[in-house]
C-alpha cells in the first residue's frame, strides 16, 4: 500500500485518500491543542505559508493519546487553531497514533520511517516529513521546532 492510497477524514468530516497531496513535499505532524508544544501550530503554519506555492503542505492531525491534550470536537479543534495560530493548512479528524487502535496511516508512517522504525509516537508534535513521491525522508522528534525543519524541505523541494 502507497502512502496515498490511504484513506483519511478531514477536519470537516469528509473521506478523501493522501493521493490529493501527490507530489507535493509533506510534513504530517500529530497536534494537539493543550499541549505545551501548541505553540508550534505558528511555526508549521509559516512553513505552510512560506512553501505552500512550492508544492509543500503541512498535514495536521489532532491526537489525544497524550494525556488528553487534545479533547475538543473536530470543530472546537479547527475554530482553536484557527482563532489563536490562523492555520490555514489541512486539518483532519482526531485520530489515535498508537497502540491497536493506531490509523493505518501512522501505522504506514512508523513502519516505513527511516529512522525510528517501528517505534511508537513519543508525544504531540511528532514530524514525519515525506518527499513529492511519497517516501518517508524523515522522522523527527516532538520537541524540534517546525523552522529547524526548514532546510530539508527546501533540499527535497
């Protein structure tokens, strides 16, 4: 299975597979909306700004396996990150990231991660950044600032 085979609901609750995002250069990042790391919603939201027109999108989905630092409804969960860090990137439904109960696509993210193989997500925040054909490039920890990620979009843009 390819990485846009997979099936996902938006924010808005609408199914749509990741093939939409195909050949554009992703950082897929598990949010949370009461984290102490919240506040990287700016700094992914300038990533998005900045490379959006390149061929670059961020991919936000809300977790609350973390000690339910995410338990707003879908619309509670876009009006907040909408209202405090104007994100305009994509959103989608709240999803669980590990355990049995994992969506298949964090389960294809872990599996297929060239660092971190397997592993499970250590908390909100978590970055994987995947290149225009889908690949998995990167897996990067919670705590890395989204602008400290910036260089490697620019080299896989």
């Amino acid at each position: 299975m390819s990485l846009y085979d997979i099936s996902v609901k938006t924010i808005s609750g609408e199914e749509q597979t990741l093939a939409e995002y195909k050949g554009r250069v992703l950082l897929i990042v598990n949010t949370a909306s009461q984290c102490g790391l919240t506040p990287q919603y700016k700094g992914l939201q300038e990533l998005y700004t900045r490379y959006a027109d390149k061929g670059f999108a961020v991919l936000g989905f809300p977790c609350n396996q973390f000690a339910a630092q995410e338990p707003g409804s879908e619309e509670e969960i876009a009006a907040f990150c909408d209202r405090h860090y104007g994100v305009t990137f994509p959103l989608f439904a709240k999803i669980d990231v590990n355990g049995p109960t994992a969506h298949p696509l964090y389960q294809h993210l872990k599996a297929n991660a060239p660092e971190g193989q397997g592993e499970e997500i250590e908390w909100n925040f978590a970055k994987f950044l995947v290149d225009k054909e889908g690949r998995i490039v990167k897996r990067i920890g919670a705590r890395v600032q989204p602008e400290d990620v910036a260089a490697d979009i620019e080299r896989l843009l």
